[in-house]
C-alpha cells in the first residue's frame, strides 16, 4: 500500500466538516475535492468514478461529498457520495460508485473496515438525514463478490443491473513466458503474427493528447459505435497530477500511429479507458501488439494487480478479443446490481421510483439511437449474472 496512512491533518477539513463516530476506533469525516483527490491517489480501491475531479465534469447535477474513514488516527478508506436532488424537491438519494473503497485491500481486516465504512454512511445518510443510499459494487476477480453479499446481508435490497455486466481482467503478476502462456491460442498467435509487422511501441506524455483525440474521433465517425463514455472528462484527467493522470501509449507503422490508448494505472486495478486505431491497425492486428506492451508496461511500473479491460457494451468481437486477452490466469466477472438502502419506507419508495425512471428513459433513448441508419448495434447474447447475484 502507498504511503497515504498518515492522519489528516486539521488544517485540511473542510469547514463544513461532519465527524460520525461509529466506535472509538472508526471516524468518518469530509473533506473537500482537490485534498481529497490528493489522498485517494494512494489508495488500493482508487478508480477515476471516485477522483473529484473527474465527477464534477461527469455528473455536474449532484453535489460532491468525499468522505474519509480513519481508524486510531490512519486513514483506512473512503467514499465519494453523489447527492442528487430529487424532482419537485421531494428528497435526495445518495450514491455511491465502485465505493467504498479500502487504502490497503489486503489487510487482515478489510472486510471488517469495509462493514464500518458501509455503517457509517448508513448512519448519515440513510438514518440522519433520510436519503436512499445506493451503492455501486466494483466487479471482483474473487469467485464471489464479497463486498455485495455483505451489503445485501446488511439489508439492502437488489436494485438495477447492467446489460452487459461482465468486466475482463488480466492478471498482471506474470513473467512474459507465464502471460503468453495464459492468453487463449487465438489471440496468443494473432499476437505473434502482429510482431512480424514492422510495428513500434510509445509511452507518451500529457502533451500528445491531441494525437489521441484526433485517432479517436475519426475512429467514432468510422465505426458508428454509440458512445456512453465519459470522453468530455479527458482534458481535466490528463491535467491531473502524475499519480492520478492516465497514462497513453501508441502504435507506429511506417511512421504513422495506427492505434492509441490512455490507461488508468493508480491503485491495485488498472482500466483501460480509451482506445482507438485507424484503417490500416486491423490487418496489421496493432491492437494485440498494443496490448501485449501495456500489460508489460502496467506490470513493470505501477503496482497494480490487475489490468482491467472494462464490458463490451454488447458487441460480440469485443467479447473475444477481450476474453482471449484474459486467458487462463484472468477472470471474466459481472459488476453487481445496484443495492439500495432506506430507514423508511418511504425514502426508499422515492429512491427506487426515480432510479426505475432514470432507466426506463435510458431504454427509451438506446432504442431511439439503434433505429439511426449507420449506428451499430449490440449482437452478443447478454450474459447470465452468477447465481448469487439474481
């Protein structure tokens, strides 16, 4: 774990601080969004959807609340909450995505710290001041996701679930022969194939981020993917400080980039974000080379477990590529459902009642953009969540 257990200090809180002491060991307490950011960096469970930084830009509707959890004066975790005002102010639900997240994953007492920090905001935000919490599990590598079953024994209740749930994530804890070894055959002799084309690897910096967009958005007009990303946030994230900011790479051929791809590479998991490539990249199969040398790259200089390649938003050649690319040693897992926590039942009416609109307009306007003429369309079968999930 990085250096990050140090007591905050008084200094640093946010006048508006709110401490709730769930025992004399555990204090949870805010603090505002660029100390926050700050701090978060040297988490284990760190992800770009808890940087403050890059959800004022995704989310500018919903009021930001990070909060610390500190146990005899060391940091243990965190939670960035989005609060959302409801319609005609009848209320706010509290959200939280890929949280609470743990400063060391590997304690011997992290499911026991989890459980506090999940109580802790139990306690503000569902008991205090009346919201519906909704909590957004990370998908896990673990045979089950403990972090889910522990919420819904604490008594939250199953809400919405992905249509294309499953995550793919490549073990990075791998010599060169044991990681070649793992990738299916497939994909492991493309890979070979794509090393006999005369292409070149680059590590770039922040400046070159114009070289990417510039990739990326004649691929986008090319392909007619929709795009559900969070691509307006780029700017603010390669802004950020060299813990925080992604990482890019490029593919050359001839002098030309072919391929392009900006990583997130804080914490135990690293997440492609981006990627994009031109015409000429697939025959000369530039995406396994690109791969292969950030797989290399993540696992020589960051201390990241896993490498995680994000869904496939339904596409089938995403589904292989990418389940070829995890092989043996990686796992293919779903991101829970949403669960949702109230004190009253009303609370818990409004919340489940703006989440169930929220998803029917989001059907509505999926459907609308498939029935565009050019727009591709989803062609994988969604996948079956594990049993423990439904």
């Amino acid at each position: 774990m990085s250096a990050i257990a140090d007591l905050v200090p008084q200094s640093d809180i946010a006048s508006d601080r709110e401490t709730s002491r769930l025992s004399p060991a555990l204090v949870m307490r805010r603090v505002d969004g660029a100390r926050w950011d700050e701090i978060a960096a040297g988490f284990d469970g760190i992800c770009q959807e808890q940087l403050h930084g890059f959800a004022a830009i995704r989310w500018p509707g919903v009021t930001l609340e990070a909060n610390l959890f500190e146990r005899h004066g060391r940091i243990v975790g965190g939670a960035l909450v989005m609060v959302q005002k409801l319609p005609l102010r009848l209320g706010q639900i509290a959200v939280v995505k890929w949280g609470p997240m743990l400063a060391d994953m590997k304690a011997a007492d992290a499911s026991a710290i989890h459980a506090g920090m999940v109580e802790a905001m139990v306690a503000n935000y569902a008991e205090q001041r009346g919201m519906m919490l909704s909590i957004l599990p990370h998908a896990s590598p673990a045979p089950v996701n403990a972090d889910y079953l522990a919420l819904r024994a604490r008594g939250f209740r199953r809400g919405s679930a992905l249509g294309y749930p499953h995550r793919y994530m490549v073990n990075l804890r791998l010599d060169d022969a044991e990681q070649r070894k793992s990738f299916h055959q497939t994909w492991r002799r493309q890979l070979h194939k794509a090393e006999k084309s005369d292409l070149h690897f680059e590590h770039a910096g922040a400046e070159r981020l114009g070289e990417f967009k510039t990739l990326y958005e004649a691929m986008s007009d090319r392909k007619q993917f929709p795009d559900y990303s969070a691509y307006d946030t780029l700017d603010v994230l390669m802004a950020m400080d060299e813990a925080l900011r992604p990482e890019l790479f490029f593919v050359r051929h001839e002098g030309e980039i072919v391929a392009g791809a900006l990583i997130f590479k804080a914490g135990d998991r690293a997440v492609y974000l981006y990627g994009a490539t031109n015409e000429r990249a697939l025959p000369l199969r530039a995406g396994y080379f690109l791969h292969w040398h950030i797989i290399r790259w993540l696992r020589d200089y960051t201390r990241a477990s896993w490498y995680d390649l994000g869904g496939t938003d339904g596409f089938q050649g995403l589904h292989q590529f990418k389940k070829g690319m995890v092989g043996e040693a990686g796992h293919i897992k779903p991101v829970p459902p949403v669960v949702n926590y109230a004190a009253t039942p009303f609370a818990y009416w409004l919340g489940a009642s703006a989440f169930a609109a929220r998803d029917s307009v989001n059907r509505l306007k999926q459907h609308l953009l498939h029935l565009r003429s050019g727009v591709a369309r989803p062609d994988q079968a969604p996948p079956e969540l594990d049993d423990y999930l439904k």
